[in-house]
C-alpha cells in the first residue's frame, strides 16, 4: 500500500458472512482513525429493506456510521462499477463467489479502470499461486487471473490475505470431512495432508489490522490462521470432543476422481478433490501474521468447544 497518500474512503463489497465481519472491524479501527469514512456496496433490495434480516442489518450499518452505497456486481458494467469505485481510495472485495463465473474478473477490471489506489481482493481462500491452474475449480482457476490482473499493473496497490476456509466448513456435513452421526473423520488425499481454517471474525479482525498496519502493506499476500490441522490431527481432535473412538476413513485421490466423475455438479465432490493435496491449502500458523503480531485467533478445539457451549 501507498503511504503518500492517505486513505480518507474505503468501500467494501458486500454485508454477507464474512463482509460484515469486516465492516464491524473496520468501523472499530475507524475510532482510532477518525479521519477514515467507511460505506459499503450493497443491491438496491438490500440497501432499501424495511423488515426481516436485511433491515436488521441496515440498522446495524447505521449504528456503526458505515455508509450505503447502491450498486450490482453481477448487473452492473466494469464502467458502471468503475464509475462506483473511482470515488474511494480504498476497496475491500468481500463479495464472495455468489455473483457466478467471470464475477471476480469483472470486479478487478473496474478497480483498475478506476485506478483505486488500495485493493484487498476477494482472495480469502486458498494459495491460488501454489495450487495453480487445473485444481478441477474454475473460480480457483478465476482467482488466479485475478492475480496476474493485479501483477500486470502499477498503478493500484494490492493486499491479498490467505485464510484457509472458513472453520465451520470444515465440519459441515457436504464438504464430507466429519460426519458426526458415524463418528467418522475422513482424509483427503492422505492422513498427513493439511487445511488451514479461519473463523470469519478472525478474518475480518486480521483484515482491519492489516489495512491500518504500519508500515502499509504493498502488493503482497498475508498469510492468517485460525488452525492448521493434518487430517490424522483432526480426528484426534474429534475423537477428544465426542469422547469416543472415531472411524478413520482415507479418501485417496482415486475415490475422489471417481466421486467427480459420478457427479461433476456435485460442489462438495469438486471440493474434497481440490483439498486433497500437499501443498496450497495450508500452512504452518507459526509463519502467520497473527502469530508473529501476538494476535490470538480461534483454534479448531475452541470453536468445537463454542458450538457445544451454543448448543446447551
């Protein structure tokens, strides 16, 4: 990041899962920032609700003094987003994968027509570099030309946080890793391949850190942690929280092309192939910037742990 300039508008894109979580973040950085104005992109059915959960929410943008913004990523032009982006110094994409194929590239093209100065991209993933082209995921495969979009330029400053996946996909019962009915834990790929996982909270906490950290962070890629866990840590882990021996289930790599090919629309098929691997959708918390800051982030034990607490 630039630090000529200073960054007085930041604009993030979207309020969703992990969106919020940044805003909430963002806006409690903005305190010790005073001079720093924070809106976000929101459709229009969104920015003008009058009930349900979005009307809770635009409340709650209002609480935080974060500003609304109208615009469609999926419907609008690269020169209407461009003309959207053009008025912020900064933009923070929290969009996600919803707007479709292409969505990503659209979103990058307009921040570098409208030569926005700071960009943190939708990259709170995986390490595309590592994992390349031809994981079997086209929005991997989309997120590694946003990469080279970015690195082909000069003009506007980049910041890329790597997380992992967000903790509680892990243990959701499609991504197929835990299945608690059976007290199984399976492995992808091999026992000693490993997932890095990250809370949304933590991610949004660790977003605002880093894009106020001094000094500024300039074309490069973060790397945050919740947890990182081997596949044979994990059931250890699980056979700890259920209090009973787990089933260990390897899933080898051709158990999950064979899955792929049954059902290429099967997402979490796509998903446990693209997983397991060496190397790309892990790495050592020790290297993390929240371990070399002392920031403390929520480990897999702990959010197993709050979940029982939800529960009861």
């Amino acid at each position: 990041m630039n630090s000529e300039k200073p960054i007085n508008t930041v604009l993030v894109l979207g309020a969703g899962e992990l969106g919020i979580q940044v805003l909430r973040s963002m806006s409690n950085k903005a305190h010790e920032h005073t001079h720093v104005k924070i809106s976000v992109l929101l459709r229009n059915e969104s920015a003008h609700a009058v009930s349900g959960s979005r009307r809770t929410r635009l409340d709650e943008l209002m609480k935080l003094g974060i500003a609304v913004v109208e615009g469609d990523l999926q419907e609008n032009s690269v020169d209407e987003l461009s003309e959207l982006f053009g008025s912020f110094d900064a933009v923070i994409n929290c969009s996600g994968f919803v707007g479709g194929p292409g969505t990503q590239i659209k979103i990058t093209e307009a921040v570098l027509k409208a030569a926005v100065a700071h960009y943190f991209p939708w990259q709170f993933g995986v390490d595309y570099d590592v994992v390349g082209k031809g994981s079997g995921q086209q929005v991997w495969d989309e997120q590694l030309e946003v990469r080279h979009l970015l690195r082909q330029q000069s003009t506007t400053g980049w910041v890329i946080v790597s997380t992992g996946i967000f903790t509680s996909y892990l243990f959701e019962p499609d991504f197929g890793v835990i299945d608690a009915q059976n007290k199984t834990v399976c492995a992808l790929g091999d026992w000693q391949h490993a997932v890095t996982l990250t809370t949304p909270e933590d991610i949004g906490h660790l977003t605002a850190d880093i894009f106020f950290h001094q000094p500024t962070f300039r074309n490069e890629i973060v790397y945050i942690a919740g947890d990182t866990l081997t596949y044979s840590e994990l059931a250890d882990l699980m056979r700890a929280h259920w209090g009973t021996e787990v089933n260990r289930k390897l899933l080898d790599r051709l158990k999950l092309q064979d899955d792929v090919r049954h059902d290429p629309q099967d997402v979490g098929a796509n998903y446990r192939l693209a997983f397991a691997r060496p190397d790309g959708v892990a790495w050592n918390k020790s290297n993390t910037y929240n371990q070399r800051q002392g920031i403390d982030t929520t480990t897999a034990s702990e959010w197993l742990a709050k979940q029982r607490e939800i529960k009861q």
